[in-house]
C-alpha cells in the first residue's frame, strides 16, 4: 500500500473539515446557504479535495468535487450580483 504524503493529508483534512463546516452550520441554523461565508468554505473545500483526487486520477470524487465547487462559485457570484443590483 502506498503511503500518501503527510501535506497531501493534511490538505484533505482541511478541504473536507471546510465542507463539514458549511453543512453542519447550515444544518444547524448557524449558516444560510445564501450567504458568502457558507459558499467561501464549500468552493474552497471542495476544490481542495477536487485536486487531491486529480492524483491518482479518481472520475467520480474529481466529478463530484469539482461540481460542487463550481455549483458553490455560481452561488457567490449571484450572492455579488444581487448585492450590486440592490
């Protein structure tokens, strides 16, 4: 079994810590999801862990993180657009 990298473990650890803040937060009143904060730390979680499974090349978790990034990136940019308009 191959050993993986204490920076690449502590890299993944951030990233999925980031995403369990926003959904325990959400979940228990202490986030909204239509607000930066919550899509900040879900962008930034999920992107971490989207590069972390780019080696080695692993389809579904680069899929899923990578969407979730990007659904989180949408999210602010309207959160930004929605404040300018007003």
């Amino acid at each position: 079994m191959q050993q993986i990298p204490p920076l690449i473990q502590a890299l993944s650890f951030a990233g999925a810590l980031l995403i369990l803040i926003g959904y325990a937060g959400e979940q228990f009143g202490w986030l909204s999801s239509r607000r930066v904060i919550y899509n900040v730390v879900n962008a930034a979680g999920s992107a971490i862990l989207g590069f972390i499974a780019l080696r080695p090349f692993q389809l579904g978790f680069v899929i899923l993180e990578f969407t979730w990034a990007a659904i989180s990136l949408w999210a602010l940019a309207r959160i930004f657009r929605q404040k300018r308009s007003a």
